[in-house]
C-alpha cells in the first residue's frame, strides 16, 4: 500500500462505523456519528501540524510552550455527504475556511458531475482538507482534487469515512501526491458502485432523503 494512505486503525472508531453500518440507525445518529468520526479522523489528519514554541506566562513561571505554526485551513466538503464532516472538522479548528464542491454520481455510469464548486480564496496558501464519508469507485474524490488543484491548491488531504480498494487505488494512483485518510477499507464494489459491505447511499442516510 503506498505510503500517501492511511487507514485509521482505533477501536473507537471502528465500534462507532459499525453503529453507521446498521440499517436500523436513524437520520440523527447517523448525522451525530458522522460529526463525531470526522472529529477523531481530523485529529489523526493534523498530526503533522508544524508548531512553533512561543514565550507565555503561566502562574508559576515564564516558559516556551508551542502554538500551531504554518498555513491557515481550509476545509472542503464534496456535496452533499461530505457536508455531515464539515462540523467535526471545525470543532478543532473553528477558524478553518469552508469551500464546497458540488458532485453527483451519474446512476448508469458512475461519473461525477459538477453542479457548484466555490473555494476559498489565496487556496494555494491554505492547507486543504476534503471531506466525503464515501470513496466508492474514486471518481468523484478525483474531479474533486482535480479541481482544488486546477484553482491553485497545493497540500491536499482527503478523509473518508469508508473506501472501496477501486477508488482507493484510483485516487492514489491519479494523485499521488495527497494524503488520504480512511475510516475503514472495505472488500469491494458491487454491480451498482455501491461499496460493500459500506452503509448504503451516504447523502440520503445523513439528509434522510429517498
Ligand atoms: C456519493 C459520495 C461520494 C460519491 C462516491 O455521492 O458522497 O461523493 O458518491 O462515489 P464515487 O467514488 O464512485 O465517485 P453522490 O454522488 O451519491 O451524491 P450525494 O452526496 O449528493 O448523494
Ligand atoms: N456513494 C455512497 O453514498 N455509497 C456508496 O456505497 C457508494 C457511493
């Protein structure tokens, strides 16, 4: 597996996608699970934070302690399921920018296509982190970086909450310069491009359409 991957290997993590997998739970926890493991995924994904020591005061004495240094943050949602990370993000880091960019797949094909995309701006000065729960057949995570990259973006990071080894390898292979983040790698796609076992159709189940 090339090393620009890393599949997030926690018990808590993993004990809560089990409770996103099950058909039976409803539109509310299914939304606060989401929130909640994009949360711990972020944590893991900003490990390489530089810092830089800075001189405080504690009530005791004066000390070097360190501060987040370095590029300022945006986030990026892949519509509309990658919207239900967005807040888990910002929980860390409440003064993250928000760009969006509005994909679907076509149901015969499998193709994304774009409806709206709206970044930040000075993108190439911001460290950039896309959000969508599903990385199923790669070809929406791809247009998205594509087009983070055609806009000016260079320090890229893609979280997903569940990934098929097909997109996983389309993504990477396609670019392979980000770092990709994964909740869980699944077994496969079946004939619909539905990862399997995944959670179903991840936009409907955080929205409680269809
Ligand atoms: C889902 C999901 C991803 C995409 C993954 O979105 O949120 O964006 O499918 O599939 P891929 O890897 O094969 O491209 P969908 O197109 O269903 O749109 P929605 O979020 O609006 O429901
Ligand atoms: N999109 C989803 O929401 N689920 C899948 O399994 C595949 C694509």
């Amino acid at each position: 597996m090339s090393n620009n991957i890393t599949i997030m290997d926690h018990p808590l993590l993993a004990h809560k996608i089990t409770i996103l997998r099950k058909k039976q739970t409803g539109t509310n926890e299914f939304r606060k699970l989401v929130e909640e493991i994009a949360m711990l995924m972020g944590y893991e994904a900003m490990r390489d934070l530089p810092t830089a020591d800075i001189e405080i005061e504690t009530p005791i004495e004066k000390c070097k302690s360190p501060e987040i240094a370095g590029k300022k943050l945006a986030v990026v949602p892949v519509l509309r399921a990658g919207l239900g990370m967005v807040n888990g993000i910002l929980s860390l880091v409440p003064t993250a920018k928000v760009g969006h960019i509005g994909l679907y797949r076509d149901e015969k094909t499998h193709e994304p296509h774009e409806y709206y995309c709206k970044l930040p701006q000075s993108i190439n000065e911001r460290d950039i982190i896309i959000l969508d729960p599903m990385l199923a057949t790669g070809g929406s995570a791809s247009a998205a970086v594509d087009f983070v990259k055609k806009h000016g973006g260079e320090s890229i990071k893609f979280l997903c909450i569940i990934a098929a080894p097909e997109g996983l390898k389309r993504l990477s292979e396609a670019h392979p310069d980000i770092q990709i983040y994964v909740g869980q790698l699944d077994r496969c796609l079946n004939e619909n491009a539905y990862i399997c076992p995944g959670l179903g159709d991840a936009g409907d189940r955080i929205f409680g359409t269809k």
